[in-house]
C-alpha cells in the first residue's frame, strides 16, 4: 500500500524553506508520496482568530526571529530574518505548484527554488517574472503552466485545499497530516519520522 502525506503549506513561509528539504529526504526514505496542498494562509488565520506576523505582540514578532535564525542554522540553511518582499502575494506561485501536482510532476524542486527566492535571494515571488524564470530554470513550459494557475479550476482547487486545511484542524503551515494525524510545524518532523517508522 502506498505511503501519502499531505503537505499543507504556502510558498511564502519561512518554516516550510527551513522544513522543505528535510521533508522531502524523510518522504523518499519511506518511499512516501506527497500530496501538496498549498493553502491561503490568511483565511486560515482568519478563521483561526490568529494576527498576521505583524500585528502580534512584538515579544512574539522577537522570539519568531530567534527561533528562525536557530533553525537556520541548525538546517545549515541560509535565511534572510528582514526579507526585502515580505510579506508578498504567494498565490500565483501556490496555484503553479497545483498545476504542476495535477500534471504528476515532480513538485519538490519548484517549491523549494521558490522559498529559497523570498527567504534566501530576496527575490519577490509575486513577481510573475520570478516564478517564470524558476519554471524555466527547470525545462517546464512556463507560458503553459502560468496559464493555467490563473484559470478558475485551478482556484477552485486552492479553495478547496483551505476548507479541507480547516476542516482538518490545520493550525498553521507546514503541517504534514499522515493516517490522519497532523504534525503541525517544521519542527515536528522528527515525530513524523517516528510515526512513519510505526
């Protein structure tokens, strides 16, 4: 029987560029499939009662930066804490990474090249230029696939993704939901990894 983890999660957050990579090696380990389930991460907020990053408690907006600048090292991820495009409109660069899944592409390389553009490069991947030059820097029909994120069937998908995300108890992104356990946060990898191994 095949092994499939749903992978809820936007381009834009810095804990799924800190997770990305180490999700990926833990799936082809247990020869797991993904399931990638970009999310709006703002109506899940919403829905949640949680405050965009910043309008927290400045002690909160402090502490998320200590705990990214430690991940980042124990990642041996290079991490920009002040990104020069954050926050930046994820959409299109969510709904290209629907189209390549429903295709049966491989996903892991766009999405980890598109994290890396906001949270390494400072690149702004709402930029339609960017997300086209990471789709041709991987030989895929850029013009194709752009076309396709921005037709309503497409959106149609990134809503549904959201409604599942609440109806599942989704707290936040990344979360990896595997027999119908979440395991919310980059940080919980290592607990995946043991549920994986039974």
């Amino acid at each position: 029987m095949t092994t499939a983890i749903d992978y809820y999660f936007t381009n834009l957050s810095p804990y799924a560029y800190l997770g990305h990579n180490t999700f990926i090696s833990l799936a082809e380990q247990h020869k797991a499939t993904i399931n990638y389930k970009p999310i709006k991460l703002a109506k899940l907020f919403a829905e949640l009662g949680v405050l965009p990053v910043k309008q927290r408690p400045q002690a909160r907006q402090d502490y998320r930066l200590i705990e990214l600048a430690r991940w980042s090292t124990k990642r041996k991820l290079s991490l920009n804490l002040q990104p020069a495009f954050f926050p930046a409109d994820p959409g299109l660069a969510d709904r290209c990474t629907i189209v390549l899944q429903q295709a049966g592409q491989d996903v892991s390389e766009f999405v980890a090249n598109v994290l890396a553009a906001c949270w390494a490069k400072d690149q702004n991947i709402a930029d339609e230029a960017v997300i086209r030059q990471i789709l041709t820097s991987l030989n895929v029909e850029a013009d194709s696939v752009i076309l396709q994120a921005l037709s309503a069937e497409i959106e149609a998908i990134y809503q549904s993704n959201t409604i599942d995300a609440i109806e599942k108890g989704v707290l936040g992104v990344p979360t990896y939901v595997y027999q119908n356990e979440p395991f919310w946060g980059q940080d919980r990898l290592d607990l995946l990894n043991d549920k994986l191994c039974g």
